[in-house]
C-alpha cells in the first residue's frame, strides 16, 4: 500500500502476508468492497490494470464503541502469464485517495449528586 495521510506505505510479500493483512482488517470491520470496471492494458504475457474502489465499512470495537469507514482510491495490478497456473498478479499498489471514519461512544451520564 502507498503512503496515504498519516499512514506509512507497507509492502505485502506472498500469500502468507496477504493472509495476515485479511485477517487483521476482517478482526477490526466488516464491510463491502466495492471493485469498478478495470481499464486493462495486453502485452503477450504481462498485462498491467488501474482499478478503482470504494469500501464502506463499519466497526464495533466493544460495546461503549463503534463507527463506519468508508475509502476509495485504486489499485494498479500488474500481472504475469505463467505456463502452468495462467495469469497471476506480479505486482499490486493500492492507493487510497480518501478516506472517513466516524466513531460514536456511548454517552456517560453520571448519577445527580443533589
């Protein structure tokens, strides 16, 4: 992922680290994300394709919290074509463009004291 904000970029290596990624976001939201048309550009057997997302989520960390996120950017995917699993991605940046979170706490009412 690129730099976006006050987050640092982080760069993901196989499917061991994808994995650990999924499943530290599906810990903290849940959500729908939302993948547009692919613009996609053929070179034999690499191709490379911009896609834009959103992703709108929302988050319940404890029973005083929760809120939503919502985030859209793209993602540019290059790919490789290999002779016995076809094409595979080589590469892929993810660019978040914007982003929001809204948190609500439950209110503390303290007890009258008059």
């Amino acid at each position: 992922m690129a730099a976006a904000g006050w987050q640092p970029g982080v760069i993901y290596r196989g499917h061991t680290d994808l994995r650990g990624f999924c499943e530290q976001v599906s810990a903290t939201y849940r959500g729908l994300h939302f993948m547009h048309l692919p613009k996609i550009i053929l070179a034999g057997d690499r191709a490379r394709a911009r896609i834009h997302f959103q992703w709108l989520g929302v988050i319940r960390s404890g029973a005083a919290h929760s809120g939503q996120r919502t985030a859209s950017g793209y993602y540019d995917v290059d790919y490789q074509r290999c002779d016995t699993h076809g094409w595979r991605i080589a590469h892929r940046l993810e660019k978040a463009c914007a982003g929001r979170t809204d948190e609500s706490f439950d209110l503390y009412i303290a007890p009258d004291i008059a």
